[in-house]
C-alpha cells in the first residue's frame, strides 16, 4: 500500500504560507524514512537541513516530527530494499537508490506521542 505522505518544512514562507511537500517515504522496522530524489540541492532537504522541524501529513493525521541524519550503511542498504520493494512498479523507482541520493535518507521521528486529526 503507497500512502501520499506530504511533509511540511518549517519555518514557513515569508509571508507564513505553510511548505508542503509530496514525498516518497518508507518504514523500515518501526521506523519512518524519506530522501531527496534530487539530491541534497533540493530545496525542501535543504530547509529541513538547517531546521530540522516540520510535520508529516498522511489524509487526516498530522504528526509534528524532527528530520535526523542516517549515516549507518546497514540501515541505508534496508531503506534502499523498501524503497525497491514499495516502488517497484514505478518506473523510475531505481533513482531513488542510486549513490548520490543516499546522503539524503532522513530518518522522521515523533516530537511527541500524540497525533493530530484533522477532520
């Protein structure tokens, strides 16, 4: 099952218009996972680099998360099999495994325990 994650970076805009993305996320063991499919250019990895703070949004649930680093090779290497495994009808599912995009897998974590809802 693909859900349509949007992660929201903060700080906001300028003007306070919230900056949501659409993502390709994964979970490994218990863990959520995204990367940059363009790199570390993009624009939305760059924001979350320098403040690690925003929010996930998959349909009603809102989860305010931190963005850490991963840097483990064993945990890189079983990203990339669920990246593989999720998307493997995608036909450019490949890029999103490939040696420079690796530096980007983000690991999301919970600020807190308790989900927002939005109906």
């Amino acid at each position: 099952m693909i859900l349509h994650l949007r992660l929201v970076v903060t700080p906001l805009f300028r003007t306070g218009a919230a900056i949501r993305t659409p993502l390709w996320a994964v979970v490994e063991g218990s863990d959520l996972y995204v990367r940059s499919a363009y790199g570390q250019t993009s624009h939305w990895y760059q924001r979350i680099r320098k403040n690690p703070t925003g929010s996930v949004h998959v349909d009603a649930f809102h989860l305010a998360i931190r963005a850490v680093p991963v840097t483990d090779p064993d945990v890189i290497s079983r990203v990339n099999n669920a990246y593989l495994q999720k998307y493997q009808h995608v036909s450019y599912a490949r890029s999103i495994v490939e040696p420079a995009i690796l530096s980007t897998t983000l690991r999301l974590e919970p600020v807190s325990k308790e989900t927002t809802i939005h109906t």
